[in-house]
C-alpha cells in the first residue's frame, strides 16, 4: 500500500494538484507581476529633480510645508507664529525626511506619489528612498531661499491654495504651462501686435 500512496502523492505534486485542493480548500490564486517603474539615468542619477516630475515635486514641498506650519499654529492656538518660529518650522519642514515619497508609473507615466499627491493607482510598485528625498530637501530649500521665509508664511496664512499658486503655478512655478502641469498657453506671434 505504501507504493500506491508515494506514487500517489508524487502525481498529485507534478499535476499541481495539493492536499489543500483535494480536500475542498480554496482554489489558488493567479500570481500578478507588477514591474518597478524603469527610471532613466536621469531619474537614478541626477542629484536634481527630472523636470517631468517637478510639478508632484512642489505639491508635495507645499503640502508638508501647510502640514507642519498648521501644527505649529495648533500648539499655540492657531495663533499667528512669531518670525523666529515660522523660520524654524519652515527649516524642519525642509530638512525632514522624505522617504514616504516615491515614483510610481501609471499608464507609462511616471509619477511621484506621497502624501499631499493624488492618489495613484493602488497595484503599482513605487520606488522610494534613492535620491528622492534629498531632491524633495534640496527643492524646498531652494524655495524658502527663493521665496523667503515671510511670503511663504503669509501665503499659508491666506490657505493651501495660495501657497500652492505662490510656489507652483506663478509664472516660474515647476506647474506654470508647458511643464508637467498641462499644455503651455499658445503664444503670441511677434507680429500680432
């Protein structure tokens, strides 16, 4: 009987059929592949931001900047901040670690993805850490130094959105038209004045 049972068994194993399945368990599930985003030298190496992904960049940079100055504002009572204090949030801000942010591909487009961003799709890989957030550290610095710490602070005193338009969409900002924020406004020819 011992012979049956082995053949038995090895059969059942080269079949793919297992105890489990034989018993009434639950049927196997198809296994899924999901590829990693394939990044360009560009995105592996540069110690910039890829230009296609400069718009996601600031929202994030906006969103952990409301983030951090709302809580500041909350231990004193949302109370306007003092200099020395909205200075020290936006440096923390800057100077945090931001290995929740990652790149996504969607579609064939690549995407950063984090908190603040829109929600990407939920079966994709992300890549995080690399050179991300020291991009995500060196872009918001470059903004605070760009910008300035008071007009910063007073955009995030006028809403989300002001602070979004002061460091994204003016007319420099990493979503003005043509750069990874939507079509660029149609120019004017030279002689159509």
């Amino acid at each position: 009987m011992r012979p049956v049972l082995a053949v038995w068994l090895a059969l059942s194993l080269l079949a793919g059929t297992g105890a489990q399945e034989m018993c009434g368990g639950p049927p196997a599930t198809p296994a899924h592949s999901i590829p990693a985003p394939q990044l360009s030298p560009e995105e592996r190496l540069s110690p910039h931001m890829p230009e296609s992904l400069r718009c996601d960049a600031c929202h994030a940079i906006a969103f952990q900047i409301e983030e951090q100055l709302r809580r500041a504002e909350g231990k004193v009572g949302r109370k306007a901040l003092s200099e020395p204090d909205y200075m020290e949030v936006l440096e923390r801000s800057c100077s945090q670690g931001w290995e929740s942010y990652g790149v996504q591909e969607l579609d064939g487009e690549k995407r950063l993805a984090g908190p603040g961003l829109p929600r990407q799709e939920p079966m994709s890989v992300m890549v995080l850490g690399g050179p991300w957030p020291g991009r995500l550290s060196k872009m918001c610095h470059g903004y605070v130094g760009e910008q300035g710490e008071a007009q910063i602070y007073g955009a995030h005193r006028r809403g989300p959105a002001a602070l979004r338009e002061l460091l994204c969409h003016g007319e420099k900002g990493a979503c003005a038209g043509g750069k990874a924020g939507g079509p660029a406004p149609p120019k004017a020819m030279q002689n159509e004045l």
